[in-house]
C-alpha cells in the first residue's frame, strides 16, 4: 500500500500526458460549440454564489492553518490568586492565617515535540486542500446544470415552435369538426378528442414557456446571467462515425490509465490517508518525552524558621521535559487504531480505483448506444422528409389532401424534435463523461 501511494504524484503527471494525447480526438466540449453557453459559464465563475461561500471557507481555513502554526511561537501563562489561607499545624505547632495575593507567570516554548508540531500543521494543509476539492467539485455541478439547462432552453425554442404550428393547425381545423359534429358527420367521441386536443396544447405551451421562466430564473442565480438567450440556437450535427470510434478507444485506454487517482473522490480519500498519517505520528510523540524551554516566575508565601508568611519571589528557567511513561495502554492502542485505519483508508482508494473504472465503462457502454440510437434517430428524420415531400407532390398533383399533408408536417416535426433531443443527451453524457474522467484539478 505505501508503494501505490508513493507513486500517486507519477499517476497525475500519467494522466495529463494521456488527456492531453487525447484532446485531438475527443468529441469538442459542449460550449465550444455554443458560444452563449461559455459566456454564461464565464459568468459563472465570476458571479456564482458558491464563490462567495469559498471565499468564507479560505478565510476559515487559513484561521485554523494559523491556530497550529500557533505552536510554534512561546505561550505566556499568568494566574493571580487573592484571598484567605489558613494553616493547621499538628504537634503543637502554631497555626497561621493571612489574606494575601499570589502569582505566577510562565512562559514556554516547544524545542521538540518527535514532529507532532509539523503534523498538526501539515493536518491543516491537508484539510485546506480537501476544502478546495470541494469547491471545485461544487463549481463543476453548478457548470452541469447550466449545460443541461442551456440545451433545455434550446429543445424548449424547438418544441415551441412545433406546438405552435401544431395550436395553428387544430384551431383552423377545430370551425370544420364543430360543423362536421353539428351535422352529424363527426361522432361526439372524436369532437371531444379534437377539443382535448387543442387544450392539450394550449397547455404544453404554457408548460414550456414557465420552463424558460425558470431556467432564467436560474441562469442569472448561477451565474449572474440577465441576457435573454437566442431562439435561433438549435443542437449541430454530430459526427457520430468519430465520436463513435473515439468512444471504442476509450475502453481500452481507461482500464490501463491511472486516471482515477485524480478524480474528486479519489482525491478525497488519499488526502484522508495523509491526514490520518499525520495522526500517528502526533499519537506517537505521545509516549515520548517533550522537550520544552520553560520560563516561570512566580510570588507567594512561605514559612520560614524565623517568621511565618513571608512573601516569597522565585524565579525558575531551563528545560521541562514532559513523559508519558505509562497511560493504561491508551497510546498504544490507539496507534493500533490509527494504522488499521490507514489500511482500510488504502484499501478503499484500490476499490475506488476499480469501481471508478467500471463505472466509466457502463457510461461508455450507454454513449456507444446512444450513438447508434441518434444514428437510427436521424435516418427515420429523414425518411419522414422524403414522406413529407412526397405528400407535398400528392397535393400538388390532386392525389391527396391538405389534410393529410398537415399530418405528415406534424409527424416530421416530431421526428425533427426527437433528433434533437437525442441529439442534447448524446452532447449531455458526453459532458458527464468528460467531468468523470478529467482530473478535479
């Protein structure tokens, strides 16, 4: 275990060599394709309220790294007492009383404390560290979310636009169906489908434009962002034979790559082994002698052979040493309890390893899908445009209605709509992927 941990610095620097060799091949990121999104990204980074609260945990964690840095400097120690002491002497001796004041002040310095001093501190470090992790692991969600949102707002413009042709279509058709009902051409059955029809869609449309509200609403929490987004946005092509192909090298390239030691949780756990490894070495100086430079000065009273209750000045500096020579076993075992956890802790960031690795293989497994599954997507878009323009043909030559020609546009424009949407999870899991596999830092 102390081997595979030694070797962690060299497993960051492995890594970085491997994304970087992939960044040529690798699908671009989702903003690189949507200059508004990075701009409300950027936004983010600046504005995010998650920024403000990291600026209150640094300014807490330099206050904790400055309380055990605090060790090394003298601790000054003053107690006055005032009051009423009384004496009682046996074997006749004469019994003594006097109100008084006494004080003492003492001043010492640690010299060498077996490195206990240097591991509180390097604690402190560690903790700062794990603190920053966190907040990187903050920014990256709050960045997920506004990718998903942003390509909400974008599937939201498209599907509005298809609602609103479909609203139009059934309010011209909805005079004909109340004639048609009223002279008995219509059954009351299919009437009523058509109404519920229309309401249905009066309603998706009120449904999408308080989705827009919301995610307004949220770009401009999130990210400061008050612009109103582009309508005319809509998700590009993918080139699904590359994105595919760089997908299938993914299997074999992550199993061998040590990428895992520098996601989030594994950056976590091994800031947990060195903090804790910190740990022993504090618990061990605990069964050795301490050596501090000691400085006391101190006034009280003291009885003499001449005279009782004499004010008495003493003056004391030199080395104090300090030794737990024997605590009930406590040291010792909860030096055992500290190694045993270090083990576990070791053992839990292989099992991490492992799990991350699966994991990234099921995603890969499910992108590879959705790849295929977008491929077939966009082919049934385009045999429902080559329908649609075989019905416009129809039209024009008098073999079909215009009727029939509505429902066919409806249908592309359903095709059309799920294209995109297969599309926007495609771009999603990709983005998701990219966050799992690329180092926190």
């Amino acid at each position: 275990m102390m081997t595979q941990l030694l070797k962690l610095g060299a497993l960051t620097a492995s890594l970085l060599l491997t994304i970087h060799s992939q960044a040529a091949q690798r699908p671009a990121e989702l903003e690189a394709q949507l200059p508004e999104l990075k701009a409300i990204l950027e936004s983010a980074h600046k504005k995010a309220p998650e920024l403000i609260k990291q600026a209150f945990i640094n300014e807490e964690a330099d206050a904790r790294l400055k309380q055990a840095k605090s060790a090394y400097y003298p601790s000054l120690t003053a107690i006055t007492n005032f009051g009423y002491r009384k004496d009682y002497r046996d074997s006749g001796a004469e019994n003594t009383d006097n109100l008084g004041l006494t004080y003492s002040i003492a001043l010492r310095r640690p010299l060498y404390h077996w490195g206990a001093i240097e591991a509180k501190i390097e604690q402190a470090r560690i903790d700062n560290d794990s603190d920053q992790l966190s907040y990187l692991k903050s920014l990256q969600q709050i960045e997920r979310n506004i990718r998903a949102d942003y390509l909400t707002i974008i599937l939201n413009n498209t599907a509005l636009r298809n609602e609103r042709a479909k609203q139009t279509i059934l309010e011209g058709r909805s005079e004909t169906n109340r004639i048609n009902f009223e002279a008995g051409k219509m059954s009351a059955l299919n009437y009523e489908k058509s109404r519920i029809s229309l309401a249905q869609s009066f309603l998706t449309i009120n449904r999408i434009a308080q989705s827009q509200q919301r995610i307004a609403e949220r770009f401009q929490y999130f990210a400061g962002w008050e612009n109103p987004t582009t309508s005319e946005t809509e998700i590009t092509a993918i080139d699904l034979n590359t994105t595919e192909a760089w997908l299938e090298e993914q299997h074999t390239q992550l199993q061998g790559a040590s990428w895992t030691y520098a996601t989030y949780s594994a950056e976590r756990q091994i800031n947990s082994i060195k903090h804790q490894k910190e740990a022993i070495t504090q618990i061990k100086a605990r069964q050795r002698p301490l050596v501090d430079a000691s400085v006391t000065a101190s006034q009280n009273q003291s009885n003499t052979s001449n005279k009782n209750n004499v004010d008495t000045f003493s003056v004391f500096a030199g080395i104090r040493v300090t030794w737990n020579v024997f605590d009930g076993f406590n040291t010792r075992n909860a030096k055992i309890e500290a190694q045993t956890k270090v083990r576990r802790l070791e053992q839990e960031l292989t099992q991490l390893s492992k799990e991350l690795k699966m994991e990234a293989a099921e995603v890969l497994d499910s992108l590879l899908f959705q790849v295929r599954n977008l491929r077939l997507t966009q082919a049934q878009y385009e045999a429902e445009k080559a329908q649609y323009s075989l019905e416009e043909d129809n039209v024009s030559s008098g073999r079909s209605t215009a009727l029939t020609l509505q429902d066919a546009a409806l249908s592309l424009k359903t095709k059309e709509f799920a294209m995109h949407q297969a599309r926007a999870d495609l771009l999603m899991g990709l983005s998701d992927y990219f966050d799992l596999v690329t180092p926190i830092r």
